[in-house]
C-alpha cells in the first residue's frame, strides 16, 4: 500500500473511500465497541471496523479531510447520557477532547447532545458507522456524529 501525502496513516482504505463519497448532510457516526454497530448497520449504514483505534484520535485525523456542515447550528452530536448515568454522577470527559479537536479544526459550535433512542434511529440514516476498538467504561459518551459539508467550519 502506497501512503498518501497529507492522510493520516491511521484513516483506513475503507474509511477513506466512505469519506469520499459522502456528500452534502451526510452523517458518520464514530461508536465505541458497546455501541450497537452491527445491528444498526442493517438498517443501511455502512459498516467500517477501526479496531484498536479511539474516536478523539480517528476524529482528529478525519477532520484533516473532511469538512463539517456550517449550514446547521452544530454539525456534531453525541449521545446524551442516560438518566441513571447521569443520577450516579457518570463523567464523560471525552466530550472535552471532542470538543477542541473542533476548536482545533475551526469549528466552534458546541457539540449537540441527544436522547439515547433518538441517536440510535439518527445512526440508521447516518451513511456509515465507525466502530471502534474503546469500551464506554474507557471512554464514556463515545458516539458521535458529524455532518459533511463541502465548506469547512469558519474560524
């Protein structure tokens, strides 16, 4: 295999071609490996594996590539946490790496949060999920979903 100038060696062939032919609202979801990946990718999603890799890492590297949505209020979502996550004090500090990883793309929106069900029926559109190789007691809030867009974030 060749290595492309500028990609990131750890974005998959897989990956890449998925990011490449995504176009205008797409979504891709990056999931931890509780996440229901399979499953839902029956629904449509494509279903790439990223084993061994985290989401901060592979949204780091993508973000190189692909730009996000600047034609809604927040181009990127998590999944909210559940009531008794949240009762029993469950932290999810990712979210602050997710959230300068954007900074550092140029995107300052805040990251949209929404109901567990919600994000599952929002991942069966999504054009193709990520699974990645961290658990969510390693890495809790782990899901995420960006939008494409063809213009970057403005800084």
């Amino acid at each position: 295999m060749v290595v492309l100038k500028g990609v990131p060696a750890l974005l998959s062939p897989e990956l890449l071609y998925a990011l490449a032919r995504m176009g205008h609202g797409d979504e891709i979801v990056l999931a931890d490996v509780n996440f229901p990946t399979s499953s839902i990718c029956r629904c449509g999603p494509e279903e790439i594996r990223a084993d061994g890799l985290g989401i901060p890492q592979l949204l780091e590297a993508m973000l190189k590539l692909l730009p996000l949505d600047t034609y809604v209020e927040k181009p990127a979502v998590v999944m909210e946490l559940v009531p008794s996550d949240r009762e029993r004090g469950l932290q999810t500090p990712v979210w602050r790496s997710y959230q300068s990883i954007l900074l550092g793309a140029g995107c300052a929106s805040p990251l949209a949060k929404i109901e567990r069900f919600e994000f599952y029926e929002r991942a069966k559109k999504a054009f193709a999920i990520v699974a990645t190789g961290l658990s969510g007691a390693e890495h809790s809030g782990g899901y995420w979903v960006p939008r494409e867009q063809t213009l970057p974030c403005p800084r």
